[in-house]
C-alpha cells in the first residue's frame, strides 16, 4: 500500500486526505497564511545586499507541492547505493514527512532495502521486527513507541515515524522474508540495554557464552545508568572496561562462527548487539580527552552499521539513511574538518564513490520545534526564528517562501555557492535565544550536499500521545 492510500491521525483534514494531498496542502497554507505585511516588515529589517549566491539558487529552485515533484531527485538516485537525507533538526514535521516520502518512493520504485536512522539498535529493533513480520508481540508501531524510554523519547515516537512504520509494515506483507526492507538504528547509544539483549540471546544459543560475556560485561555495574560517569572514572585512573566488551564481541564472533543457516539472522543481530556496546564504551571513554575523538568514534559506528546492512543484504545491496545535515553533509565542506572531525557523509563518499552516495540537505527558515533546553530536560515546542542575515536560510528565503527542491548540479555556474556560508543546524538541546552565537556551521553548500529541501516556515514533531 501506497503512502496515499494511508491515513494519518494527526488532525481532521490529515485523517481523510493522502498524504500527497497533505504535503501540497500544508506547502500552500504556509505561504497562503503568512502575513504579507509582516514578512515585507521582518525582511526589511534583515536587509542584506543581495548575493550573487541568491541568483544562482534561484536558477535551480523548484517547487514541491507533492510527491511527483520529486521526481529529478530520484532520478539522480537510481544509480546510487546510498541516500543520505538529513534534517536541520530533531524535532521537524516536515523534514521527517518528505524524508518519508522520499523513502517510500524509494523502495516501491528503486527496490531500496533499508531505512537506517540516527537512533539506538535495540529500540528500534523492536520497530523492525514488526515492520518485516517478525517475532513481535505488538500490535502496532505506536504500542512499541511507548515503550520507548531513553531521551529524547520524541525522536523517534511520534507520529510521522508511526506512519511509515505502518507504510512499511504493509510493503512488506506480501513478500519473500529476505526480501522485506528493514528499519534500523545505527546509533552507540543504548548500550545497557545492548549488553542485556545480548546475554539474553545468547542464554537461548550457548549458556556458557553467556555466562562469559554476562561476566565481560559485569565491569559496567558500578555504572549502570551512567555511562559519563564511566568516562570519568576512566580519566580518573579507577575504570576501564575496553578489554571486557573487546572480548565478549570477539567471543560472539568466534562461538556463532559455525551457527546453523536457520540461526543466520538472530546470529547476525546479536553479533550487533556486542558491536553497540563496544564501540559505546570507546565513544564515552574518549569524550573526557576532549577534541575530535569522541565525535569521530561515534561517526565510525554509524558509519560501520550501515556498512554491515549493505553487507547483509548483499552485493547489490541499496540502504536510505536518515540523520542530521552534520551527519549526513560531507565534513570536509564545513568547519568540522579544520577541528579534526570528519562525519558519515564524508566516510560514505570516500568509501563508496561520490557517484554512489547521493546527500539531501534540508532546512527552514523559521517555524516551531520540538527540542529540550538541556540534556535529558523536558521536551518544549519552541519558536525558530527567522535565519539569520546572510546565512544559507537567509539566501533561501530570498527565493522563495514555498518549499523548494535545490538540485545543484542543476547551476550554469556554481562559482558564487561556493562561498563559505552560515547553515543552521538545531539539536535536541536548543536555546532559540542565542542561536546565532553557535547555531550556525559554516559550509560550502554544493559541496556538502548534491540537493536540499527547503521549508520556508516549519512546525514541530507531532510526539506520540503517551
């Protein structure tokens, strides 16, 4: 089943109408609803001389108003192994509606495997497991997104992932099982709950493996919870567990060598399993040394999960991957590089072929957003302001108030974007009020991206009712 064949419970008018229809809709109520005057007022006040960057942006916006619209983008994608779509934060409808979008387009007509997302293995395991009609007790993507528990809770239950995880679950119901298309987490985080899941199934393969890894990872106890504090401990000389996940992962990788075929899957799974919790415990013991190397450590995790998929599900394997713009936008056309930090979209383009990876940027000018003001605080809707002068939003936004597709490879002469220009990017910590003073990466636009989405005015993720 279609995207527009389903229904989506987040108002009145959504409840009957495709989401084709939605997406067009919303994308001329926001312009239809904006108020001329105080948008003329508001640019008046921002006013730049306008860059030679805001021509050529203009040469190669167009307009989306719906699905079909996406249509020169997927054709860019047909040759490509990856698609990279990003989000200028964690807590925009529209950026994860059009990634969804675009996904689906992707499975139904380029035979994508998988959807791989910036969120943990083991909490989103429970997602693919009933997206594929796998062993699952739930009965349905919201009763398993209320299980949910580590924050920010509101990445990935809510009711936009909801919906394709039902969409998905419905492309899936009629094929072969090494055929259905996956939904997964590529993040380190949720390590706790990896080793747990990890000597759980391991009890139902081989006791005594279980018994040593449970012994492995026992070194953790004193920070159950608390996996700063490890780092701490680490620095401190009293902690130091990277023998102990070392050698429950080689062990995996030496016990279940010879796993019986009908055994390959759940094999495959807790074998990454072991993989979250080694790598976790390095990002957070490398995060008290400061600089690049936590950051990295983490990009290589993401980065090595998303190379173990493509691996799985063969040679001609095609993987979706959703994460933010400072994931997913090649490292090497920002600030990141001067500070040693390199990301998933620069890795990817390296390790494949820059004609083989496709990088989608996606940003807004202004709207609402769900973020916390600090980490583990309560989740707020808060207001976006309008990008800042003569940042990559301000030069959008000068092109148009509708959402716009940006196609660069699109440009007669992509000379005046090659400027260094400021490109928000907002996490799930988000201070509104001062996010000119830190909320802006400089970037060379074509570079990092090979396309953006560009929203004129957003509004926050629509979180599940809990």
């Amino acid at each position: 089943m279609h995207a527009s064949q389903r229904n989506d419970s987040g108002g009145w008018w959504r409840a009957w109408w495709p989401r084709h229809v939605a997406l067009g809709y919303l994308a001329w109520l926001m312009a239809a609803c904006s108020n001329a005057a105080d948008t003329a007022a508001e640019l008046q006040d921002n006013a730049v001389p306008r860059p030679p960057a805001v021509s050529v942006l203009r040469s190669i916006a167009r307009p989306l108003s719906g699905p079909d619209d996406l249509d020169p983008l997927l054709a860019r994608a047909a040759d490509s192994q990856l698609v990279l779509l990003g989000e200028a934060s964690h807590g925009t409808s529209e950026f994860y509606l059009w990634r969804a979008t675009i996904s689906e387009r992707l499975i139904e007509e380029q035979g994508f495997n998988f959807i791989a997302v910036e969120g943990d293995w083991v909490t989103l395991w429970k997602l693919n497991q009933y997206a594929k009609h796998l062993d699952s007790p739930y009965a349905s993507a919201r009763e398993i997104m209320a299980t949910f528990t580590r924050w920010p809770t509101w990445m990935w239950a809510n009711e936009e992932t909801a919906e394709l995880i039902e969409w998905l679950r419905d492309f899936n119901a009629d094929r072969p099982r090494a055929e259905r298309v996956g939904f997964y987490g590529i993040d380190v985080y949720g390590e706790e709950q990896a080793m747990d899941a990890a000597v759980a199934r391991l009890q139902g393969m081989d006791a005594d493996g279980a018994e040593v890894v449970t012994r492995a990872y026992a070194c953790f106890d004193p920070f159950r919870g608390n996996m700063h504090q490890y780092a701490r401990a680490v620095a401190l000389g009293d902690a130091d567990c990277s023998e102990a996940v070392a050698s429950a992962y080689a062990l995996l990788q030496t016990l279940l060598a010879d796993a019986a075929p009908e055994d390959r899957y759940e094999v495959w799974s807790t074998k990454m399993l072991t993989k979250v919790a080694k790598n976790a415990e390095r990002h957070f013991r490398l995060m008290v040394q400061g600089g690049p190397a936590s950051w990295n450590a983490r990009v290589d995790h993401f980065y090595g999960v998303v190379e173990r998929l493509l691996e799985w599900y063969g040679p001609d394997a095609r993987g979706v991957v959703w994460a933010h713009n400072t994931h997913i936008g090649d490292a090497r056309a920002t600030a990141m590089t001067n500070q040693g930090q390199y990301n998933m979209g620069q890795l990817a383009r390296q390790g494949l072929g820059a004609d083989q990876v496709l990088a989608v940027g996606f940003g807004t000018h202004r709207g609402t957003v769900q973020a916390g003001r600090e980490w583990g605080g309560a989740m707020e809707t808060m207001t976006v302001p309008p990008g800042r002068p003569g940042s990559a939003e301000d030069w959008m936004q000068q092109v148009t108030d509708d959402a716009t597709l940006f196609l660069f490879d699109e440009a007669e002469d992509l000379g005046p974007l090659q400027e260094v220009v400021g490109h928000r990017a907002i996490g799930v910590v988000y201070h509104p009020e001062r996010e000119r003073l830190g909320n802006y990466v400089p970037t060379i636009l074509p570079r990092r991206y090979d396309a953006f989405l560009f929203f004129a005015e957003t509004r926050a993720l629509r979180p599940l009712d809990r």
